[in-house]
C-alpha cells in the first residue's frame, strides 16, 4: 500500500507548565496519578498541499481543586498530501489516526519528559492512546 501522505516536519509550537506554589507542587506530587491526560487535534491547510496539523496533549487534575498543577504541549506536524484525490473521510483518517499514530510516542516522550523534570520523577501514563478507536467513538 502506498503512504497517502508524508510528514515534512515536526515542532514544539507551544510548552507550558504552571504550578504556582510550593503548596501546589506538594500537593499535585501526590495527586498527579489522578489527572488525566487531554487531546486536541486542529488543522490549518497550507499552500502546495500541506497541512499544518497542532496536537494539543493536556495533563490536568479533572477535579476542581484549588491547588493542581497543568502541563500541556502544542506540537505541530506539516504534511504534505501525496495522493491528490483522496476523499474527506480518507483525508480526516489520515490526520485524526495515522499521522497521530506515527507522532505520539515521541510527543508523548516529551511531554513525560517535561513533567519529569519539573519534579516528578516516576511520572508514567499508563494508559496507550488508540488513535482509531477516538476516532470511531467521534464519528460512528
């Protein structure tokens, strides 16, 4: 099967940690197990038949408490669209599993890397993300 697309290349758009306190810090260290992680696909077309396309990955206390911690990461991934009659659904596919299935475990690496480094070092997600089954969840 022939690849319907290429990744050009890839880039950290956007990084950002906030934990305002020391307090905040402690208590996210012990909570930080509890978050859970966010994603966000947009697209931008571009000229000669690239797309940009931003992962946006989100680690976040889902409670509503007054002391969390949150990291995200903005990661963008210029393709270029080999096969020029490809058919929307093929084309969201192709951006909503493939080029996230090729990405996300170096992406996922950084941001764990991240987080590692602002403190918490055994910092692990042990859940895998299956791109195809969002997918279907979103559109079926």
């Amino acid at each position: 099967m022939t690849k319907k697309y290429e990744i050009v290349l890839n880039y950290i758009k956007d990084l950002s940690v906030e934990i305002p306190d020391a307090q905040t810090f402690i208590f996210s260290k012990e909570y930080i197990t509890k978050y859970s992680l966010g994603i966000n696909v947009n697209t931008k077309a571009m000229k000669n038949d690239l797309i940009e396309v931003i992962t946006k990955l989100h680690y976040k206390d889902p409670n509503n408490n007054k002391r969390k911690s949150y990291f995200e990461i903005s990661y963008a991934s210029v393709i270029k669209i080999i096969d020029k009659n490809l058919k929307k659904e093929d084309l969201e596919k192709i951006i909503l599993i493939e080029v996230q299935n090729e990405i996300y475990p170096g992406l996922e690496k950084i941001l764990l890397s991240v987080i590692r480094d602002a403190g918490f070092p055994n910092m692990v997600l042990e859940k895998k993300v299956d791109f195809e089954k969002l997918y279907n969840q979103k559109f079926n």
